[in-house]
C-alpha cells in the first residue's frame, strides 16, 4: 500500500469533517473568546465583607470627617462622613485621593539611613533600634558639648499632642527651637492678641453671615475648613447672602461671587481702610460698640480720615471711587456683614496691619463675637502635661535667643517664624544650627525662598525626617524615621481653621500599618526614653496611645466613640468680657507697639524695569499646595490649563500676552528675582493686564514619577517677605519677566 | 422570581447639576475614578487621552478683562433617552456592547463585549466616552484599593459613566433582603452626587414625584414639555439626544453656551 | 495547474508498485482520530485536575448545623452573599479538633493554628464581568438552593476542580459535558442559561437592543 498526497488530503478532510463533529472547535472559539476579554494581566479585585471604618483626615487643617469603605481588610474609598459638622458627607480631590497615600510608592516603608550624598537618594534600610539610638547618640553628643540650643525642630501643626510631645523633648532637651508652620491662622490669632488681648484663633460664622467681603481669600480653594466653606457658598446661593469678592484675579471663588472687584494686587489693606472711612464718615458705625467698648478709635479714625478718602484709596486700589462708597455701605447696610481675609487658601500669612485693618472693617459694624460675624476661639490647650524639671544642660539651652528671631524685642508678637530660619541658620550670626528634627510637614518644599531653605538645610550637618512620604524634605535627611500614614494612626486634630466652636477630632486608624513604620509620638517617647535622664523622665508613659488617652481625659471617651469632640456650651465672650488688653476694651490702637490697622505698602523685590510684570501664585482645590504631594488622582483632575505635559501654566491677560509676542499654549520663560522657570502661557482673560498667575501645589521633585517633575514650584521662584510688625512673611508675589522659550 | 418587576413602574434614573454652586472644585471627578477603578497614567494632561468619566469643564464668557465670567460644568454620560431608547451610542454599537435599560432609563456598556471600534465615541455628542489606549496599572500596592462592584477594564475597550449602576445593585439587593421590591431615593445616589461638597448635584428617579430631581426638572406641558424652572437646561438638546442629566444656571450666556443658538434667538425654544 | 498535477501523479504511480490506497480509508482514519482526539483526548488536555485543600464532607456537616446551607452560606445585614466561609467562620467550631476525620485533624493543623484563610477553589466562579447577587433569586425570588447548585450538600466527598488551562474559570461553568449539553442549571452556566430563566420569568427585559435582558443586569 502506497501513501501519497492524496492519501495525506483525505487524511485531511476526514479530520476536518470529524473535527467539526467534536467539541473542539466550538469550545476552543468560545474559550478564547473568554481568555481574550479577560486578560490574565488584568487585576480582578478580591471580594469580601463591606464595611465602613471611620476617622477624620489630616491632609489639610480642615478637619473632614471620612468614612472609609472597606472590603474585607482592604480599604476601597474615602467617603465623607454624613453627619459631621465639618463636612457632612462633603469630601475634596485630596482627601478622595488619601488612600493612593496609603497604598501608593512614595512611602518610606521602614527607617532610612542615608548613605550617597544628600539628595541624591541612595537609603540603606535600617532597624528602629539602630535609627532611634543613632538619634539618641548625635543629640546626645551634642548636648554633652553644651550645644543642645543648636538643635531645631519643624512640626506641621502648632496645636495638638504630636507637635506637643517634639516641644516637650525640645525643652527638656534644652533647645528653644521648635518652629510651626505658618498660615494667616498666625497673623490672626496675633491681630486677636493685639485688639483684643486674647490667645484666640479666629472662627467666622460664615453660615449666619448675611454679606461676604472677602479680600482676596479663596473662599471656595482652600481657605479655612475647605469643605465647610463649599457647603456655606451652596447655602449663600440658597439664601441670597451677598459673596464680593476683591482681588486681581477670577478666581473661582471671585467666578461664584456676586460681585468680582480686581484690585491692584496687594492693595487689599487700603481697601479695607477706605472702607472702614467711608462708614466713618458717613456714621455708618455700630455707635454702641465703637463708643462702649473700643479704646483709641478717636485717633485712629482721625488718620484714617486724613489718609484714605476714596479718591486716594481709588488711586491705590485700582478701583473706582464710587464702588468704594457703593461697598462700604452695602456693608454697612447689611443685617450681618462680615469681612474675611488671608489671600489664597491661607497658607501665606500676610501682613498683620492688613489683618488688623480687615478685622476692625468688622468690628466698626460690631459684629465681633456676634452671629454671622467674627468670634474670638479658645485653643484647645489639653496637651499641657506637668512641668519636669529641666537640668542644668537644658537651662542653659533653652536661655538662648531663638535662631528665627521670634518672641525676640523686635517680634515680640512671634512664637514661630520658619520664614526666618535659612537665614538665621545660613549667617549662623549666634550659633550654627548643628541639628534639625522635621516632623508633619515639608519645609523644604513649601516654605518660600525653597532653594534657600534648601541650602540651609544641606548646611545642618545632621536632620532627620519624620516624614511618611519621600519627600523633599525627607530628600535632605540623614535618617528618616517614617511616621505611620493617617489612616494607619491615632493622632488628635484639634480644628484651627475658623469654626466657631472649639473642636477636636481624632484621627483612628482604618487599616493595619502596612509597612515598618511607626508613630512619630511613640518614635519621640522613645527616643527620649533612649536618652535617659531628665529627658526621659519627662515621658513617662507607655506609648503615645497611653499618652493620648491619659492627655484627652474625660475628652477621650467622647473622640473614641465618636471621632469628635466639639464644645457644645461654648459661647462668645460678650463685648464686656470680651476683650483682655490694657483697658479692658478693643483697641484700634496700640500705644506700646507702633501698631495699627493700616495699609503697608510691600515692596516686592526686583525692579520694574527688569521685572515688568507683578507674578501671583493662586490656590486650586485641585492642586495640593502644603506638605502633601498630590498623589495621582489630583493630578488627573488638575485642568490642562494649569498643567500641560510638564509645564506649569501661567495665566496672562491676552493683551498683555500680545504686548509681549506671546501665543497661547506656547512655552516662555518665567524668571524673578529669585528664579527661572520654563512654563506654558495661557491666555485669560479673568486675570488683570500686568499680572501673571501661577498655579501653587506644583513641581515637586521627590516623590514618584506620578507626582514629581511636572510644573515648577512657586516657592523657588518667591522669597520671603519680613513683616516689621509680626516677623511673619507678608509677601503676596514678586516682580516678574516673561519671555519666550 | 416574577414579582420582581412584574409591577414596578419603570424608573427614569437621571441627575440635576446646580452650576450656580458648582465651584470647579473637581471632587466629583475623583470620586468617581475612586468608585469606578479608573486608571491614571503618568501623564495626564492630555484630556482627550485619559480616561475619566466624569468631567469637569471650564467655560468662560468670552469678554475682556473685568467682563469676563467663567462657569464650570460637571460632564457625566447624560444616558440619552433618544428616542425610545435609541441614543446615539446605542444605536451605532454593532457588537451590542451598549444597550439602553427601559426599567431604569441607564445606558449600559459591556466591557468585554466591546471590540473597540469606537463608533460609539464618534456618535456621542458629550465627549462622554472614552477609550483605554493602555492596560491600566496600579503601581505599588494600589490594586489593594480596587472596588469589586466594577469590574477593572482592559486595553482597547471603550468606558463610560454608569451613573454607578453597581451601587443601584447594592441598594436593590439590600432591599431584597429586607424583602423589599422598592428603595429609597438616598439608597441609590452616585459617587459623585455622595462626595460633591457643594452639594450641587442631585440624582434620583425622574418619574418619581418624590425625588428631588423631579421636583427641581419635571416637565411642564405650559413649557413645550421642558421644566418649569426657567434656569434648567440640557447640553445640545436640540439634537434630540433626549438626555436624563439637566442642569440649572442662573446665568443667561451659560444657558446659551448649553446648546448651538443663532444670534439672537432666545434659549428655550428647544426640547423635543 | 491541474496538468502539473496530473504529471505529478503520473510520475508517482510509475514510481511505485502495487495499488493506491483507498482514498476512504484515509479519510475514514482521520475521521475516527479526530473524533477520538476531540471527545476524547481534548478535555483531558483542556482541563487540569486540581484537588481541593481540604477534603470537605457536606453531608456531614448539613447533619451537624442547624440552619442547613445557611448555617455557612448566609447572607449579610447588607444583602450580599457570604459565599463559601472563611476561617473565621469555620473556627467558630473547629477552633479544635472537634471530630475524628483525618481531614479535619488537617484543617486544623494546617488552616487554623497558622490562622491561613483557606484558598478554596470555586466551581461556580464566574469572571469578572459577571454580576450575580443571591438576594434577588433567593429572597425575591423563592429559589431554594438546589435549584442551581444541585444536591452539593448531599455530597461527602470534595470532588475534582477542574481547570480550563486556556481561560483559567472552572469547568462547571462550561459544564461537564465536553458538548455544552446540560439538563440541569448546576451542569452548565453560561449568560444563555441566565437569559433563558430571566426571559421565561420576564425579570428585567428591558434591553433597548435585545430586546431581552438588560446587559447591566448580568454584567458589570
């Protein structure tokens, strides 16, 4: 039998037709049908148990209160929590995106050792015990050598048990340097202890107001509790409150506002002081309390009627004389006024003349501690443990002057001026600053002047990062010791952005640490334990939870359960019992200071001539602007007008673009006085001739590829401002050139 | 099985959008990527390459320095009704990867049924679809924060909006346990309506009179069938898309920017 | 062509002795070996054979609880389905070794005392774009267990999990009939056999395109 070619096609055939009369074919097109809709690359979630974990967000001093959806171990989404008075239900881009923090790649995952150079990343892993005694020895060493005053400590927040417990090892350590970071919050509670004598924080009772002035705050980007003031500019639309916005630029809150008011940028404090001579000339006044209850009005309003007619103010401002008068006495006019201040989301904190100026706009009307107006706060002050006894080494330390000036004769009004660090430690005009301890915040990044804040740091031959995140900050260390992220800790949160009432939450953790992390109150308990003596004496307790829950007392029971502890009977002082200076009354002016409401020119550095153009940074809710990256989904939903490819967009007004040859969507060149930046033109028209806006929250170089490099940060392009008055850093902008690229 | 729907009245999910308390601030828009596992890639800034189903625009007036006003507009998928169901997206699929639902008035798509021929993207007049160019991927340990109620899409699918469907399964099967047939208007809302905090979006069943929604954009017969409420709008009614979100506006030029008028012609003439 | 083939042919009969062989043959061999390889030797290649960590006795335990299928496989205040327990739930008994069972002395041993969650396999998965929720079959609609999933808790004996080597799903959802056919749901479950029910009840026909079933229905 002979097998040919033939053989071989019937062979064929007869297969085929037998395959046709099997499964295989059918089965096999319907498999690979499946296989091919279902990837095996493509991440299929794992199911399990819904439920809600509950805690309140960190990433900005707002407060919000989250409910976290779980699945089984994992946490799934940040919700707002129903019910809470911060947010009810309400929740941000950022605080949506808190569990790409969690889960993300920028987490430093246990302690670092640096081992290239500074900066440049290189990290040897090493064990809490070998991280924590290696702390203990260099400070230690430097506290044997009488030079523990040449450590300093940066903490985020001023008020809490963690910023608490750094000050508290700073003290019985012997160093006075412990700075905060600073906001308008600073510049306000200062204008309290000035006009009113009070330690305060300023809350606004923007719900029951019934006119919105606002100089320049980005009501709805940032300013005070973020989500509050969304849910209170709803309400205004609802019930008709009158929003007047006054700044250079459409902002978003200036595009919700019932009136938009450019003004000459940094003009603001000359505004309120037109105003404030408009009412008192017109004798639009509150009399009861201007005449009852205030001290040094007569001369004040006296200069105040020299100095700022609205035909001088108009000249300054901008703004036209008639819209002056039109304001004041609408404001006047209105049931519950309310005048509001801090340019931006607040992070800056301006001028305290200013502050002064807008707060006694308010308080002609007499809306202070009044529905719908200004009310001084207590501070929440229940982090106050028992004094221990501070050696020898310690006294002597914590006798010294402070390397930022503050508290000094020439800022008596300062606890903390950050802003004044990389010089005190670049000139080292006292003493070097030998140590640095950076706890909840990013100074590196977001302090202005940042490349100078930079090279300070690069100066201090030993610092060390608290940070959870790699960030520019954590860049610079030699150790970091990472914090736990928020939602793997406990931390208290008592609310500093302009409630009324004073309130504390506490941050629980959701899910279990994900990596060798550890919480900086336990990390700074023991330390000081590691150091012994009267140092660790001052820490007596087991852990920072122990600690937490013996500090918050009968308070602890409350956050516990239910995350919040707010006081229900606080009540504002009456105008009798309000006010605590030297006569007992509000005071316009202060005779021992030279201080007063006023309008202070700044002048911004560089010279028109090389710098044609004022440069402004502005805030975006879509943009993270303080010690938080933005993780990937913020940067997703930022608009391709703020960022493009790798550019920071700049917002020109198109005439001016044209004067300049400067085509939308095209690259220039940004530069100051300070820096040089490549960014994109955009041509709008919200944002006044002259002026060019840039987007606050961009070019971070740390972090992972999803957040770093794209745009510039505006803190390398500004420097700060020294307020004589406060210390404070006053500055709104710089003078600026834009050229093409 | 039967009395499942046997006598339920069709619902008619759709979405009021407030642009007078719409602040831009785009949390509607994470929320939904956070709900509805969106992915994200390195570089973002090209909106017409990314994905994301909820949208947020910037319009301005088009005026000079200091005329110039700008609004936002929220974009979800509008779920066109068309007519009888037929939107332009359904109409055009050809793999029947989209379908429109009588019972709850939601526009469906199917992602492994979807073969990516995009004609559903060119037919859509809202720019509400998008296209996965690239697999998605969740670096580090963010896989852990996937939701399970959606499933993850892969390359070369199309995605949209579902008005969060899968949360409207949730609340009917929560109901069923409590042997329910019916819930309630705040047991199903979107991610977005839920995380919005200026509370300027609202969600519910048009043709329930107890929804907020039908109060604010229930038909008039006295209006040519179109709210009553002068400030409601829908984007390019008159193309006849019939879509279920509304927005209101008290702003004259946003209303115009809602649709293609000649100059001079008054805005709510429209609506089909 | 066809005279190059005829050459061709030529050439070879010359060449050779004796008489072709029947074509028919031919095809009739690979006629056979193809339904032999396709009824046959197909499914053993297609599916892999995988055993179950523990082997788990039904019958027993519906004798041992109190509630039947739902002592283990309950609902949640939420209305979703717990599905097959974790170990949580299984050591709300078998904290310690409570019966004789060499079985359970390994579930013990290996899943408890570890506290390692059980990585059962899962015949009825389905993939992931599939939506299914118990609570609308079950409570809304009266079905009882066994309606789908047959008389598993009558068995005594973890059976095999097969594994389709291609798509990685189990075979149950094809079903065990290499032909796709089946007589009962628990045999076979694909989207025809969600859709045959849904359209015999008339549950949720509202599809614009189908005019059957909406897609969301069944899918996410």
């Amino acid at each position: 039998m002979k097998i040919d070619r033939r053989s071989f096609l019937a062979l064929a055939v007869g297969g085929a037709a037998g395959t046709a009369l099997t499964p295989l074919p059918w089965k096999l097109t319907d498999d690979s049908s499946i296989w091919s809709q279902n990837w095996p690359w493509t991440p299929v979630p794992e199911k399990g148990e819904n439920s809600y974990a509950f805690t309140s967000c960190t990433l900005c001093p707002g407060g919000c209160g989250l409910m976290v959806r779980m699945v089984g171990e994992r946490a799934v989404k940040i919700e707002g929590l129903e019910g809470h008075p911060v947010n009810d239900g309400g929740v941000c881009v950022l605080g949506l995106s808190g569990l790409q923090l969690l889960y993300g790649s920028t987490r430093v995952k246990t302690p670092l050792k640096r081992v290239g150079k500074r900066g440049q990343g290189h990290w040897k892993k090493i064990s809490w015990e070998a991280a924590l005694a290696e702390v203990a020895e260099k400070l230690g060493q430097l506290r044997d050598d009488n030079q523990s005053h040449t450590v300093a400590c940066i903490t985020g927040s001023k008020h809490g048990t963690i910023p608490a417990l750094f000050k508290r090892f700073m003290t019985v350590y012997g160093s006075p340097n412990v700075m905060t970071t600073p906001s308008v919050g600073d510049t306000l509670e200062m204008a309290l202890q000035v006009m009113h004598g009070v330690e305060a924080q300023a809350g606004y009772d923007v719900e029951n107001a019934d006119y919105i002035l606002s100089f320049g705050s980005g009501l709805i980007e940032g300013w005070g509790a973020p989500v509050r003031m969304f849910r209170a500019n709803s309400a205004w639309r609802e019930n008709g409150t009158k929003v007047v916005q006054v700044e250079p630029r459409l902002s978003n809150t200036a595009a919700k506002s019932d009136q938009w008011i450019p003004i000459n940028p940094g003009t603001e404090a000359a505004l309120a002081m037109g105003i404030a001579h408009v009412m008192m000339k017109e004798s639009l006044v509150n009399n009861d309390f201007v005449e009852s209850y205030t001290e040094g009005y007569t001369g004040w309003k006296k200069m105040v009627l020299d100095e700022y007619a609205p035909e001088k103010v108009a000249s300054i401002t901008g703004i036209d004389k008639m819209v002056i008068v039109k304001v004041a006495r609408e404001f006047a006019g209105a049931g519950k006024p309310l005048a509001l201040c801090g340019r931006g989301n607040g992070e800056t904190p301006g001028s305290l003349a200013e502050a002064m100026a807008v707060h006694t706009v308010n308080a002609l009307v007499g809306n202070i501690n009044q529905e719908g107006g200004v009310v001084a706060v207590p501070i929440p002050e229940y982090a106050a443990w028992p004094e221990t006894g501070l050696d020898n080494t310690a006294q002597i330390g914590m006798a010294k002057d402070r390397v930022d000036g503050a508290g000094s004769d020439a800022f008596p009004l300062a606890a903390s001026l950050l802003n004044r660090f990389a010089a005190g430690a670049m000139s080292a005009k006292d003493y070097p600053v030998n140590a640095l301890l950076v706890s909840g915040t990013n100074p590196v990044y977001s302090t202005p002047g940042a490349n100078d804040f930079k090279k300070a740091v690069e100066k201090i031959p030993f610092v060390v990062s608290f940070s959870s995140y790699m960030d520019e900050t954590a860049m610079q260390a030699d150790l970091i010791l990472p914090n736990h992220v928020y939602l793997e800790r406990y931390e208290d949160i008592p609310v500093m952005a302009g409630l009324q009432k004073p309130m504390v939450e506490l941050t629980q953790p959701v899910v279990f640490p994900m990596h060798d992390t550890k919480n900086a109150g336990d990390a700074i308990i023991e330390l000081s334990n590691a150091m012994g003596g009267s140092i660790g004496d001052a820490f007596p307790w087991e852990s920072y939870e122990a600690c937490l829950e013996e500090t918050l007392g009968d308070k602890w029971d409350v956050l516990s359960e239910d995350g919040l502890w707010e006081d229900e009977a606080f009540q504002p002082a009456g105008w009798g019992e309000a006010f605590a200076t030297a006569s007992g009354k509000f005071e316009f002016m202060n005779p021992d200071m030279d201080l007063m409401p006023s309008y202070v020119p700044l002048n911004l550095e560089g010279n028109a001539s090389t710098f044609p153009l004022l440069l402004m940074p502005f805030d975006s809710m879509r943009l993270a602007s303080g010690f938080i990256s933005d993780p990937p989904f913020v940067i997703k939903a930022v608009e391709d007008t703020i960022l493009k490819g790798k550019d920071a967009c700049v917002e020109v007004n198109p005439a001016t673009a044209k004067s300049l040859g400067l085509a939308d969507g095209k690259p220039a060149t940004l530069s100051t006085p300070k820096g040089e930046a490549r960014v994109r033109i955009y041509h709008y028209h919200g944002i006044m001739p002259g002026v060019v806006a840039i987007p606050r929250g961009l070019g971070h170089s740390a972090d992972d590829k999803y957040m770093a490099g794209k745009g510039v940060n505006f803190n390398e392009l500004i420097g700060p401002v020294e307020d004589r008055a406060s210390g404070l850093d006053m500055a709104w902008g710089v003078r600026a050139k834009l050229a093409k690229a | 099985m039967k009395e499942a729907q046997g006598h339920n009245k069709n619902k008619k999910f759709g979405m009021v959008i407030d642009l007078d308390k719409c602040t831009g601030c785009g949390a509607c828009m994470v929320a939904c990527m956070a709900e509805n596992n969106v992915p994200f890639r390195e570089d973002e800034s090209d909106k017409q390459l990314g994905t994301a189903w909820m949208r947020v625009y910037k319009m301005t007036n088009g005026k000079p320095f200091p005329e110039t006003e700008v609004c936002y507009i929220p974009r979800p998928c509008m779920h066109c009704e068309g007519h009888g169901g037929h939107s332009p997206c359904v109409s055009v699929c050809p793999a029947t990867a989209t379908d429109y639902d009588n019972h709850t008035g939601i526009v469906s798509q199917i992602y492994t049924r979807c073969f990516g021929c995009r004609y559903c993207m060119a037919a859509c007049p809202y720019h509400a679809r998008v296209f996965n160019w690239w697999d998605p991927v969740w670096p580090a340990d963010m896989e852990k924060m996937l939701n399970p109620d959606v499933s993850v899409r892969m390359r070369g699918v199309v995605e949209k909006c579902s008005f969060c469907y899968h949360r409207y399964q949730r609340a009917m099967e929560k109901a069923y346990y409590e042997e329910r047939q019916e819930i309630e208007e705040d047991e199903y809302q979107t991610s977005c309506t839920q995380a919005c905090p200026a509370g300027a979006i609202a969600f519910g069943d048009l043709n329930n009179p107890d929804h907020a929604v039908h109060q604010l954009v229930k038909p008039d017969n006295r209006h040519g069938g179109r709210p009553k409420n002068p400030h409601a709008f829908r984007l390019l009614e008159r193309l006849g898309t019939n879509p279920k979100v509304y927005y209101l506006s008290s702003r004259e030029w946003v209303i115009r920017a809602g649709d293609n008028y000649v100059k001079n012609e008054k805005t709510g003439a429209g609506g089909h | 062509m066809s005279t190059q083939d005829d050459q061709t042919h030529a050439v070879s009969e010359q060449e050779t002795e004796g008489p072709a062989a029947p074509i028919i043959l031919f095809f009739i061999i690979g006629f056979a070996a193809s339904l032999v390889l396709g009824w046959g030797i197909f499914p053993k290649l297609l599916y892999s054979q995988k055993h179950q960590p523990i082997n788990f006795n039904h019958a027993l335990h519906v004798e041992e609880v109190d509630d039947g299928c739902e002592s283990c496989h309950y609902f949640r205040e939420d209305g979703s389905f717990s599905g097959i327990p974790n170990l949580e739930s299984c050591m709300e008994c078998h904290e310690d070794v409570i019966g004789v069972s060499e079985e359970e002395e390994k579930f013990v041993a290996e899943f408890v005392v570890p506290e390692r969650e059980v990585s059962w396999l899962v015949y009825s998965r389905q993939p992931d774009c599939v939506y299914f929720s118990h609570a609308p079959h079950v409570i809304a609609g009266k079905m009882a267990c066994v309606e789908c999933h047959g008389h598993i808790g009558e068995s005594d004996h973890a059976r095999v999990y097969e594994e389709n080597r291609f798509t990685g799903y189990s075979r149950d959802i094809w079903g065990k009939n290499i032909a796709g056919l089946a007589k009962h749901p628990w045999e076979r479950m694909k989207m025809d056999d969600c859709s045959k029910c849904h359209v015999r009840e008339n549950v949720n026909q509202g599809s614009v395109q189908t005019q059957k079933g909406g897609c969301f229905v069944c899918h996410k």
